[in-house]
C-alpha cells in the first residue's frame, strides 16, 4: 500500500483531475490510497463565505455560495459520463443545500464559532473527495471512497485538532486497510471528527497531516506528496527562482524547512511518518516524471554543508529589555508565562542577561502581551522582518560555516542570530525588505558546488 496525496493545485480543475488519475492509474498495482485537499482555493471561499455570512452581507454570501457550486458543477461535469449528470446533480444539490441551510444559520445567529468554521470549511474536501472519486471511476478505476470524518478521531480543539491516534489508527486498520487492495480509496484530508461525531479539521494546510496519518494507521510503504513543484530545493522560489533540487533529505532536515516556512511541506506531517520509518517523497503533478524529494529517516551523507534555504517572511520582532531582572532568576520563566497565555508561539530567541530577543508570527495578541511585559520590562517591536535559515545536518560539523554567512550577508544588517539549538539550523533574522538579496548572497555562497549524489 502507499499514500497519494494530492493538494489543492493537483485537483483545481477537471483538467487537473484527469492528470491525478492518470498518475494513480500508473501506480495502481501499488495499491493507491488517494488523499486530495479541496479543489483549487475552496477553503479560502468557504472560509470568505462564512466571513460574509456573520457580518450580515446576505447577497454576498449567497452569491459567492452559487458561484462555488457553478465552479464544482463545471468541473465534475467534464469527469462524469453523460449518464451520470443527473445524479451528480443532485448530488450537489443535497450539499449546497445543506451549506446553505448552515450559513444562514451562522448569518441568522450573528456568531461563528471555530465548530461552526470547521462545520463550513469541510465543505471542500467533501466535495473533492466525491468529485475525484467519481472521476476515477469514469477513468476506469475501481474506486470507493472513504469519508475521513468516520476515521480520523481528533480531540475538539476546532480548526486546529489534533488527532487522537490510537483511535484513528484503530479505525484506519478496520476499516481502511482492508479495501486498499482492493480498490483504490479516496478521502478528503484535512477533515475528521470528533469523538462525539462532530465535524473538525487538522488545521490549515491539513491534508498533508492527513496522508501521513493514513499511511502511518495502514503501516504504507511509502507517502507521496503530490504537489506543485518539483520537490524541495535550495531556496524558495518564491524569492529565489532557480534553485536546485534536492534528491533525499533527512526527516530532521525536512522537518526543520517546514518549520522555517517551506511551503512544500506541512511540519506535522513528518511526525506520524517518523514515528512508522516510512519514507516521504515530494512529487510534481504537472511533471509525474521528476523523481521529486525523497525524505528518509537516516541523515544523508552530503559533501556541502547546508542542503537548503528556508525563509519565513513577515514576522515581528520582540525586544525585551529588564535592569531590575539583573543576576534575578524567573526572568525568562516570566517572559515564556505571558506569550503562553496568549498561546503566541515563538520561534527564534536570542538572550542576554537582562534582554530577551525573540520572534513571533503570530501578532494578534501583541499589544496585549506587550501590555503584561511592560509591567517588569521595557518592550520594543518591530514588525516586518524575516527568518533566512539554513539548514542541514552537517552544519555542527563543518567548520567556518557561520563566518562565510557573515561574509555573505555583507552588507544586509543581521537583527538577531540563532544557532545550536536544533544542530542542524543556522537563522539569521534580516528586515523582510532585504530578503531577496540576503537569500541570493547565501545561495551563491553554499550552492555554487554541488553534490551530485544529493542534489540536481
Ligand atoms: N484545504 C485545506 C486548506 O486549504 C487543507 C489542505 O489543502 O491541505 O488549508
Ligand atoms: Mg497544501
């Protein structure tokens, strides 16, 4: 058995659909289980329509409702035989009404709840799941689909549950592993349910979480991201285009990109794999043939020293600054309790005696917490900044790797550095505007040579 997941681009239209099937087709004596993410940028509209919907625009919504099930009716149309419109039809009928029923009962309430969220964004992997499955079924595959709400159990922290995994596992061997090798199973990622049977999601970029559940539960032999791209490289392309691919990659190296803001991979989608030792790979949908990013669990000898530039843009900055903490202990304790509570999450820290810098993503709650520190220190933010971090394993055991960063960056003023907690990173926290040009510098410098074995 393996896991084919398909993300959003990967299934964004009947053209795009007609390609996956086509990519498992070729696959199918492997005994496919298909995971698609909602078609195209479905959750972004179900998430607007549930945002229209709670501020009263009652024509908005209800037009943008339309507009989505036009879009999903298009689309399916062209993947079913002519004797099968009728009943695709109605089919979406009975969803669409539902939907609908649902946010004009959030407009009418005037309250959206993360339940009621989760309840309107399952929506999109609902309908994928069935379009896709019937698509595959036109393509002549022996098909059956598998509704992951009755599979994948999480706790009811909505629309960001985590899975309770002995259950899932439990359900994922009863009632999954058992039709693999027979027919292909297709089920939406991304969604799950409660344990009293209530609908909720893994969280943004989900479904990636949910292949790598699946294939943990069914013990699969390997988990293939299908995506956009053509594997993990070098540097993002979004800042750098041009970069080189990367061949094979350590789970921990993997693991730390997605973490710095590689959009390849969501970050929990490595745990489950982890735990089982099954491989991962990274596979372009428009490109079947690119032998993608093979992620392993063993490090991967490597003569360069850093495998890959990850950036995380858009971040915010937080100094803080205490006199009165000096030679005191419970300076940090205090600082950590305040972000805590407001369950900001922090990602780089650097420290001093009595300074604190540290970096967030998250700033809703920043003038509250800046508010609580200024009870015992002074506070400085400054927004717009980036993360540039390099990663690889043999980072610890290269020396000079940080002075020809330095070298590199000459020039692009560093705001913070971190590096030795995690063994394998190296993080530069630069202003956001500067970014491009510090990502350029540092590729030029640690991708100049390359590693034929590793990278192409
Ligand atoms: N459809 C969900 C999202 O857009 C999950 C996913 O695509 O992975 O976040
Ligand atoms: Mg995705």
């Amino acid at each position: 058995m393996i896991v084919m997941k398909f993300g959003g681009t990967s299934v964004e239209s009947a053209a795009a659909i007609e390609r996956v099937a086509a990519i498992v087709k070729a696959r199918v004596d492997q005994k496919p289980i298909v995971v698609v993410s909602a078609m195209g940028k479905t959750t972004n509209k179900l998430l607007a329509i549930s945002q229209a919907a709670i501020e009263g625009r009652r024509e908005d919504y209800l037009r943008q409702i339309h507009d989505l099930r036009d879009f999903h009716s298009r689309e399916a149309r062209l993947v079913v035989p002519v004797e099968g419109r009728a009943s695709l039809d109605r089919c979406l009928d009975d969803i669409f009404d539902e939907l609908t029923e649902l946010v004009k009962g959030i407009a009418v309430l005037g309250e959206l709840t993360p339940r009621s969220i989760d309840a309107i964004s399952s929506y999109g992997e609902r309908l994928s799941s069935y379009i896709v499955t019937l698509a595959f079924e036109h393509f002549g595959l022996p098909t059956t689909h598998v509704d992951s709400r009755r599979v994948i159990v999480t706790d009811n922290r909505h629309t960001q549950a985590s899975p309770l995994f002995p259950e899932t596992y439990q359900k994922l061997r009863d009632i999954v592993a058992p039709l693999a090798p027979l027919k292909v199973v297709v089920m939406g990622g991304f969604i799950a349910s409660t344990e009293t049977g209530v609908t909720s999601t893994l969280g943004r970029g989900g479904s990636d979480f949910t292949a790598s559940i699946v294939g943990a539960g069914v013990g699969a032999k390997e988990i293939q991201i299908w995506t956009d791209v053509d594997g993990m490289l070098t540097a993002d392309p979004t800042i750098l285009p041009g970069g080189h691919r990367v061949k094979t990659i350590s789970f921990a190296e993997a693991a730390e990109l997605a973490y710095f803001g590689a959009k390849v991979l969501h970050p929990s989608t490595v745990v489950p794999a982890i735990e089982s030792n099954i491989p991962v790979l990274i596979l372009n949908s428009r490109r079947p043939d690119v032998p993608g990013t093979r992620i392993v669990a063993e490090t991967v000898h490597c003569t360069n020293a850093v495998k890959s530039i990850a950036c995380k843009r858009k971040i915010t900055l937080v100094n803080i600054h205490s006199t009165r903490m000096l030679g005191a202990h419970g300076f940090l304790r205090r600082i950590f309790e305040v972000f805590d509570r407001y369950e900001t999450s922090v990602d780089m820290v650097a420290t001093s005696e009595v300074s604190v810098s540290l970096t967030i993503d998250n700033t809703a709650h920043l003038e509250k917490i800046s508010q609580e520190l200024r009870a015992f220190s002074d506070v400085s933010t400054e927004p717009e900044q980036a993360i540039v971090c390099l990663v690889g394993e043999n980072i610890r055991f290269t020396p000079g790797v940080a002075s020809r960063v330095f070298s590199a960056l000459n020039g692009v003023n560093i705001r913070m550095i971190s590096q030795g907690a995690s063994l394998l990173n190296l993080s530069v926290v630069v202003a956001d505007k500067d970014i491009r040009q510090a990502v350029e510098s540092l590729h030029t410098e640690f991708f100049t040579e390359l590693d034929p074995e590793v990278f192409e």
